[in-house]
C-alpha cells in the first residue's frame, strides 16, 4: 500500500486560484471545475457544489448504492459526512482565502432515510463567522424540499494552510 503525499494547494493547477480567490470564489470554482478536486471524497460520496457565497454553500448530493447500510438506505455515517462537508465549506466560504476547516463537534438530527440514486439539495450556512471558531449550520433535503437531515457544528480553520 502507498502512502500518497499530501496535497499542496500553492503548487500545481489552480495555485493562482488558490493564492488569489477568496472562500466563496474558490469554492464556487471547485463546483464548475475550475480548480482540482482535493481527494477523492467529493466523487465517492456523490457531491457536486452547485453553488457559493459568503457564508452559504449549496451542494446536490447523489449518494450511490455503495453508501448504504444492509437495510438499503444511505448509511446514516455518509449522511453525516455530506453535512460535515455542508457546515466547513460554510466556514471557509466566510474567508478572505479560502482555508479547509477541522471539525470541532457535529450534531446530527436524521429525519428520514436518505435512498441511493435519488438526488438531495445540501446547504450549510455560517452562523457565526468567528476568527477562531466558526459555527454553521447544515441541511439535506429531499426533491420535495422534505428535511432529511439536519446538523449544527463548531469548526476552527486548518491553520496548516494559512497564508
């Protein structure tokens, strides 16, 4: 097995994006493409940001048939993850650059089961956009705009990437 290396953001495609977008910009340009995917989690889980803004990140999520439980709906620790990504993409997108998020704590309320192959409308929103804590919150909704799920976290930057 190989370890890979870490990934260095100031250092290959999208380095002027990196050094130059703020939150909201770089995040937007993930959606579209414009910069790199960072690892491999956006596409095994089905994420596609569809939309950022100060303190508001959109994302349609698509979880596929390898995300469930045995009772065949999406495993409850996939949902969790979609939200995760919701409430730190919030933080970050609250940035004069954009800076990946640690998680502090998560809470997750599920409402209803989450099925593979359908697609959900995630937001997360910065509630509190703090220098050194951040709180956000973070929603999955189904093609009827029933809630699925919901989350509250307290997230801190990854000083490792400041500039």
């Amino acid at each position: 097995m190989s370890v890979e290396a870490a990934y260095d953001p100031t250092a290959g495609p999208g380095a002027d994006l990196w050094n130059t977008l703020s939150g909201a910009d770089l995040i937007q340009a993930m959606g579209d493409g414009r910069f790199p995917e960072i690892s491999g989690v956006n596409t095994h889980i089905g994420q596609a940001i569809s939309r950022a803004v100060p303190g508001r990140v959109e994302i349609d999520w698509t979880p596929g048939e390898r995300l469930t439980n045995p009772g065949g709906a999406v495993h409850g620790g996939y949902i969790a993850m979609i939200l995760d990504n919701a409430v730190c993409l919030a933080g970050s997108s609250t940035c004069e650059h954009f800076m990946p998020m640690l998680t502090l704590s998560l809470n997750v309320d599920y409402l209803r089961a989450a099925m593979p192959g359908d697609t959900y409308r995630v937001v997360g929103t910065c509630v509190h956009p703090g220098r050194t804590r951040m709180v956000s919150n973070a929603v999955v909704t189904d093609a009827q705009d029933r809630l699925v799920a919901q989350a509250s976290a307290a997230v801190v930057p990854n000083r490792a990437f400041a500039r």
